[in-house]
C-alpha cells in the first residue's frame, strides 16, 4: 500500500484495510444529520496497534457492559464498537491511552475483563493476533 504524507509518497507495508460498517450520523432515523442534508461520506483510514484497538473497544463500551460479555459479541458488534469510538475520540487520545492500558492486566480486580477485551480485539482482526493469546 502506499500512502500520501505531506511531503512524498511512500510504499508502506500495511495490512489491508478492513472494510468499516458504521456511517457516523446516518445509522439511524435518531441521527444527527437528516438524508437529505448529506453531501459526502468519507472515508478514514487509521492505522491502529492491538492495544489501540483494546483502548477502542473499551471506550466503546461505554456504559454497555451489560450487554453481556465482550467474548459473547459477534465479531460485527466489536468492530462497530471500535468504529464507534473512532467517530468519538482522536486517534491521537486512543494512542495515548495505549501506551499504558496493558498495565491494567496487573490489576486482579480487572484483569479478566482486560483479558476478554483483548481476545475480542483478536477474534474481530486475527491478522493482528499474536501466537499466544492473553
């Protein structure tokens, strides 16, 4: 894949993008925008770490852990709730929080739960997986 930075173009290797499922503000009949005031959809492409995408997952879980457990979500449901906190957050503030959300696994009164966000992440982008799973 090459991308476009300010100055030049470059070959990167990236793994292909995943196709996005969730149009922020067009979802429903409860959205922001009506149907007839849109006049472009974008596309965003953000190259996310496994523990950026943890960090997504979990600020996308907002209020929503009674669900059910993460482990039970189609794999559909963990990358609209990823999607989800990109419309929301910077990806500047995802990355940032990823630099220290691994260190939630030291702590006994959430682990599992770090741990169950973190095969989420796995099952909905294996190509990320590491060989051992938290």
């Amino acid at each position: 894949m090459s991308i476009l930075t300010h100055t030049q173009t470059r070959a990167v290797p990236l793994p292909d993008a995943v196709p996005t499922a969730f149009v922020f503000a067009a979802e429903d009949r409860d959205d922001i925008v009506r149907p007839e005031e849109i006049r472009a959809v974008l596309t965003l492409k953000v190259a996310m770490t496994r523990d950026m995408l943890a960090v997504a997952l979990e600020l996308g879980m907002r209020g929503a852990w009674d669900d059910g457990p993460v482990d039970a979500f189609p794999v559909e449901e963990i990358r609209h709730r990823i999607e989800l906190t990109l419309h929301m957050e910077s990806p500047w503030t995802i990355f940032r929080d990823s630099e220290t959300f691994p260190e939630l696994l030291d702590d006994p009164s959430i682990n599992d739960l770090i741990r169950s966000v973190y095969r989420a992440v796995d099952r909905a982008y294996p190509h990320m997986a590491p060989k051992e799973n938290v």
